[in-house]
C-alpha cells in the first residue's frame, strides 16, 4: 500500500507519579485511512497513608477542564453546516427563553458565545464540580440563574474569558438538535471518530475516572463536573488526540473545510491581546508562526484535574497531555515539546530563541511619577509607587493576601518583576520575565501586560457617603464562609470556601475590587477590557435573623460572616442538617480531641486548619470515621434537611 502522507499523533497521560502515553500514526492512502497505535506506560503506587494506590493505569480517563469548550462549538458548527444555525444571528433565536435584566442580552449573537465577546459576567460556579454525583440542578437551572443578571460589557466590544457562553451553547445544540448535549455528542463526535472513553457525567462509569489527590496526597472522590459545555467531557489523552485530528486540513470527518477555517481565525476583539478562535484559546503562536505552522491550541483546569490540546491542521499534527494534579500551562509545555519532536519528523525546525535579558535602568524618569497612585481591577486595590525614582513598587491594598512587589525599569520603558531587593543592587529579574507598562487611553490610565492585556486601571477620586464607607469598614478583615451548595459540591474542598473583605484608608470607596453602592450592595463601575476582568461577581450584604451573610450571585455561593459562627464544644454530640445553609462551627483549643462520625447518605464534613488548609474530607475515600482536630481551625457540615451527623468525641 502507496502512503501518500503521515501524520503523528502524541497523547500523555500523568497521574501523581505515574504516565502514560500513546502515540498514532495516521496513514492516509487514498481514501483509506488506517490508524496504527503504539501505547507504553509507567506507573508508581502511591503509599501515602490513607490514600489509595488502586488508581493504577487501569484509570482510563480524566475530566478534561476548560478543552471541553471545543466539543460544543464544533457541535453548532455541525449544525451550521447543515444550515441549522446562523454563527451571527441572536442567541434568543434559538433559545427563545434566555432572558438576562439587562436588555442588551438580545443582542448577544452565536459567534460571541464562542469566542469570548458575549459580555456575559462570567461563571456560575455553584454546583457545576460535585465529588461522585450526577445531577440535573445545575444545567436545569443555568436559564433562571441568567435571568437576574446585568452584562458586564456591551456585547462584541472586547474578549473575556466567560464559561458561561458555553453552557449556553450546550443548550443551544440541544434546542435545535432536539437531542440532550449527550445524546448529540455521542451520535455526532464520539461515534464518527470512534472514541471509547470519552462522555459525560450521564454516560461514563467513574471507577475508569483517573484518581484525584486532597491533603496529604488522600485519594478523593470521583469528580463529577455539571458544566459539560464549559468543562465537563470526560476523556482519556487518545480520545483528546484523536478528536484533534478532525481540525486537519482536508478531512471532513466531523465538519467541512469552511467551519475549520472560521474557527481558525482571529477573533480578536477591542483591546485585547489574546488570539482567540471560535473555541480555541489560541490560533497562532509566535514561533510557530515564524516557521510558517499554525497551531490551534485549548487548555483546561478542573479543581484538580488538567488538560491540553495543539493542534497543527497542515501539518497533521495533534497532541494532548492530560494530568490529575498540575496545571494546563505545563501540559501545555509538555505538548508543544511533542509538537517539535512531531514537526522535526516533517524536516520542520521550530526554532525558540532564548528570552531577551532585559537592559535595566536604575533611574525612572520624572514624568512617571504621575502614575503614582491606587490601581484596581476586579478583585483588589494596590499602590504604586517609585521609591526614589529607582524602581517601582506595587503594594497590596484590599487583598487576602498582603503582597509587595518590586519592579526596576528597563530602557524599553517597561518595567520587569524582580527577585530580592532592588535598593540592595542584588535584584534580579523573575524568569520567565514578567514585564509591565503604563498605557493611556481616553484619560484613563492602565497597567497592561503582554499576555493579558489590561491588568489594572488607576483609580479615580471616589465620594461616598460617611455612612457608606463606614459600613463596609465595619466589615474589614472579616473572613465569610461558603453555606451553599449540596453536600457534594467540590467548592468546599478548594481555598475558595472563605473570603475576607477589605477596605483601606487609601482606597476609600472600594471594598476588595468593587465599588461601594450603599451600606450593603458594591459592584463594578469600570470593567477592565481584558480576560482579568473574567469572573465577576457584585457584592450583596442581607442579614437573616441577626447572622449577616454576603452573597456574591453572579458565581451563585453565600457566606456567612465568621462573627456569626459559634465555637464547637465539647458536650456538642449531634449536628443538626439543613438543605442549601451549611453549618460552620470555630475549632478554638481542641488539641489531641478526634471525632468519630456517624455520616448519613447525602451529607459531608470537612475540617480545615487555621489557615484554611483542607485536613479532613468525607470525600476523602479510605479514611475511616475517626477525625484528629487541629487545635484551631473550622469545621462545616452539609446534608439535607432532617438528617443529622452524630458525634463522639475523644481525648488522648
């Protein structure tokens, strides 16, 4: 048999110390199209006590976070192939009930949903990763979770990142498909490409999903994600790669040459810097472009699982890695090192230069003394500052975390982060570099970086009232605590659980990075035009029978203040459970105290040190009923109303 062209095909596969990987080969002979694979694994029991090592290479499979993003766009790019679908006629045509309060929603169209520019606020998070159930609440409920809800930007103005558009494209492949988003994967994905693990949370059995690790390297339960247009498929790193080999140049396996180029181009929007395509992260990267390859590329995190997809079309190249634990960046990493060994064999040298060692100055000029001031964006306030005109200072204002950064000037005009104390002369540049610049635009003072775009804007004089700032002062350095969700939402396994508000001298008129309303509403008066504005959430304070709460409803999670949270006792034998209002309880002197639970079906416990850090889990499988707690922390127990948690507690 004559083979006209070879294509490679690499997949990796890492789990806690162990990967695997698979490589294909693609002969293309004609018409005929044979697919030869080669497999090789390495594994390394995991021993650490409490964990399980049965998570072998036997798991099959992860959840490929954010890479989902690609299956529902080539699903209504499908449909539009078929002419079911116009890419620019309005979302509200094909979903009649999609109703936002801000009327500027009609004209969200196809096309924005897919490449970021819909202006959506963001991501509802609540309920979108459970640990070992499957529900329908989250799709069920994401039109009526929408309704009350404002943009963020007019639509089509700029991209930022938003999940959301692609859950709505998951509803918008059912509506006109008149099949579930499942049902429409399996029959028009799946089946043509012949994948055999891939699916969703309603057809995949999860003892094949690859192990995910918590505190101390303890085997967690299976994760479960809801969101399956914005990250919930389920693949193994084959599946992945083999589904990239569908955006080749001159196949027609899933769609036609006309819907892989549209949804090659770049689709950027306003200022941003990022290449976006329709579904794609990125569809250019610089040394690949300078060696004449175009690579399509998507990345993807859960919680605790990773994910990366490149794709090089005219070459006939497509990688993935896959990871439980990690991130996508080093995926991603790891990806493209594949991707060069796979060009090489083309006699194609992609060739990556050495990063520019940046030519500092020590002297700022004086005119960038004017940038001095408070900069915000969506989630705090810092200084700036240039101590002495020799570098420039950046301090945490309202933040979790109290940061002080230093960066020294180059001749470029930039400024670089750096490594140890620039007044010292012993500063040396953060590698990879991470540079920053002032730029204006319309009287309106940015700090901008290159991958991002806008990160930071320079905040005007605010007034507001006496009474005003005097309430949202009151609740300075108070930490909240998440109360809702079920039992199995993974939200309360992550730092994200609790959060501090914080207002600053300085900065008067801001808690965190949102604009003070009134006593108990803040929100966002200006909205960076870039992905840093991704996520966004106003503030809304209520007080329920004397226990005051903050309600961020745009993400779909309350807290409840920590001054309303009692201490846990010794005589406490029985907690009693109520549906959707988790009850927190201080862990204040319970040093050599360990619990025995009794758990119901459909409830959880988690226990968390003084900072936080998860120590404890009922999702954590292998454990026992038998809890050592730290001598300060918290403690929270979610179920359902009318079943409790029965206690007995010990001492050493």
């Amino acid at each position: 048999m004559k083979t006209k062209k070879i294509a490679k095909i690499c997949s990796v596969f890492v789990l806690g110390g162990a990967i695997a990987y698979s490589i294909c080969s693609i002969l293309n002979s004609g018409n005929d199209l044979v697919i030869c694979k080669a497999e090789e694994s390495m594994a390394q029991e995991n021993t650490t006590e409490g964990s399980n090592s049965d998570a072998g290479m036997h798991s099959r499979f992860l959840n490929i976070g954010s890479v989902s993003k690609v299956y529902p766009v080539t699903a209504v790019m499908q449909l539009a192939d078929k002419g079911l679908v116009d890419l620019d006629a309005p979302v509200t045509e094909y979903i009649p009930d999609f109703k936002m309060v801000d009327e500027r929603y009609k004209d969200i169209t196809v096309r924005m949903l897919m490449n970021h520019t819909s202006g959506l606020m963001g991501s509802k998070y609540a309920g979108s990763f459970l640990l070992d159930e499957a529900g329908s609440a989250y799709h069920d409920g994401f039109l009526k979770h929408l309704e009350t809800q404002s943009l963020k930007a007019e639509p089509g103005s700029f991209n930022c990142y938003c999940n959301d558009g692609f859950t709505l494209l998951e509803i918008l492949t059912e509506r006109v498909s008149g099949k579930s988003f499942t049902e429409y994967l399996t029959e028009n994905i799946v089946g043509p490409l012949s994948l055999e693990h891939t699916g969703t949370v309603w057809n995949t059995d999860f003892s094949g999903q690859a192990a995910i690790y918590g505190s101390g390297n303890i085997r967690l339960a299976h994760e479960c994600p809801q969101l399956i247009g914005a990250g919930g498929i389920m693949s193994d790193a084959a599946d992945v790669c083999t589904f990239g080999t569908a955006f080749f140049t001159g196949n027609d396996m899933l769609l036609s040459e006309a819907s892989k180029k549209e949804m090659a181009k770049n689709n950027q929007a306003g200022d941003s810097v990022e290449n976006f395509g329709l579904g794609w992260d990125s569809v250019g990267k610089k040394d690949y472009d300078a060696a004449g390859v175009t690579v399509l590329s998507k990345g993807g995190d859960t919680f605790f699982q990773h994910g990366s997809l490149v794709v090089a079309p005219d070459e006939k190249v497509s990688v993935a890695v896959l990871s439980s634990g990690g991130d996508s960046g080093l995926d991603e990493d790891v990806a493209l090192k594949l991707m060069d060994i796979a060009l090489s064999d083309q006699g194609i040298n992609v060739v990556h230069p050495e990063e520019e060692k940046p030519q500092l100055t020590d002297q700022i000029p004086g005119e960038y003394l004017a940038y001095e001031g408070v900069y915000c964006n969506m989630e705090k306030t810092m200084r700036i500052s240039f101590p002495e005109q020799k570098y420039m200072l950046l301090t945490t204002l309202t933040a979790d975390t109290d940061v002080e950064e230093q960066y020294q000037m180059t001749k470029d005009g930039s400024f670089v982060k750096m490594n140890g104390d620039v007044a010292s002369g012993k500063a040396i540049p953060v590698t990879p570099v991470q540079a920053l610049t002032f730029e204006e635009k319309d009287g309106q003072v940015y700090v901008t970086e290159p991958h991002m775009g806008c990160v930071l804007y320079k905040t005007p004089q605010l007034r507001v009232k006496k009474e005003v700032q005097s309430a949202w002062d009151a609740r300075d350095g108070i930490r909240y605590y998440c109360v809702s969700g079920s039992a199995s939402d993974e939200f309360y396994l992550i730092e994200n659980v609790s959060m501090s508000l914080h207002t600053n001298e300085e900065a008067k008129g801001y808690v965190n990075g949102c604009i003070m309303q009134d006593e108990n509403h803040a929100g966002y008066d200006m909205v960076l035009p870039s992905t840093s504005s991704r996520d966004l959430s106003n503030l809304r304070m209520e007080t329920v029978e004397g226990k005051e709460y903050l309600c961020m409803d745009e993400i779909g999670y309350r807290y409840i203040s920590g001054e309303s949270i009692p201490t846990w006792t010794k005589d406490i034998s029985k907690v009693d459970l109520t549906t959707d209002e988790a009850s927190w309880y201080k862990i204040d002197g319970a040093e050599d105290v360990t619990l025995r639970l009794d758990i119901p079906e459909g409830a959880a416990v988690c226990v968390y040190d003084q900072n936080m850090n998860l120590k404890y889990s009922s999702h954590m499988t292998g454990y026992g009923d038998k809890v050592p707690l730290p001598e300060t922390g918290m403690m929270v127990f979610m179920g359902e109303t009318g079943n409790s948690v029965r206690v007995e507690q010990s001492a050493k």
